[in-house]
C-alpha cells in the first residue's frame, strides 16, 4: 500500500489543530500569562501585572477573559473586603504547558549569545 501526499488544493489552514491552537495563544501576552502562571501558580492580578511589565489594567484583564473563557484558566474570588482575585491553570491549560514548555526548551537550546 503506498502513502499519498496530501493535496494543498483540498486543504485550509484554518481546519488544522495548528491553526486552532494558535488561536488560542494568540496575541502578546497570553502565551507570557500561561507562563507565569505554570511558573508561580495561583497569581493575582497586580502580581500578574507587575510580571508582564508594561500592560495596561484593560489589556491585561481582557486577555485573562478570553483565557478563562477559553477554559485554559480559572478565577477565583474569595469573598472578602477588599474582593481578592487569584488566577491558575485548568487541567486543560495544564496541558497545553507541555507544547509551551517544548518552546522555552528549544530557546534555551537555540539561544544566540
């Protein structure tokens, strides 16, 4: 039985899981919030914020939004005065860290000096 190269022809980007996957890391920051996160998890927001540098409030809160929404993160609230907020890792953005992981191995092994 002989293999056949797939057809260019027939396919669309935007139907792989490449494609999907970037969608969802997409931007900036969100890959340096996952980060983080799997580095020192779970982070409050100032704490997050003080991490990434220079991001306003507003970008910082929307990108933790879509993040949560696309269930790679979750928010806690403890309902307390003033309101503390802490974020982590869902079991589903915890795996995702192993490809994000595979990232920072191959910089550390490709880094010029």
């Amino acid at each position: 039985m002989t293999e056949t190269t797939p057809s260019i022809e027939d396919a669309q980007f935007c139907d792989t899981g490449y494609s999907y996957t970037l969608s969802l890391i997409s931007g900036k920051h969100k890959m340096v919030i996952l980060y983080c996160l799997m580095e020192y998890q779970p982070v409050r927001f100032n704490e997050m914020k003080r991490y990434l540098g220079k991001i306003s409030d507003k970008t910082l809160s929307q990108n933790l939004k879509e993040l949560e929404a696309d269930q790679l993160i979750e928010r806690k609230v403890y309902p307390q005065i003033p309101p503390k907020v802490e974020y982590s890792l869902t079991p589903r953005g915890a795996s995702l860290m192993k490809v994000l992981d595979q990232l920072c191995v191959w910089g550390m092994e490709n880094r010029l000096a």
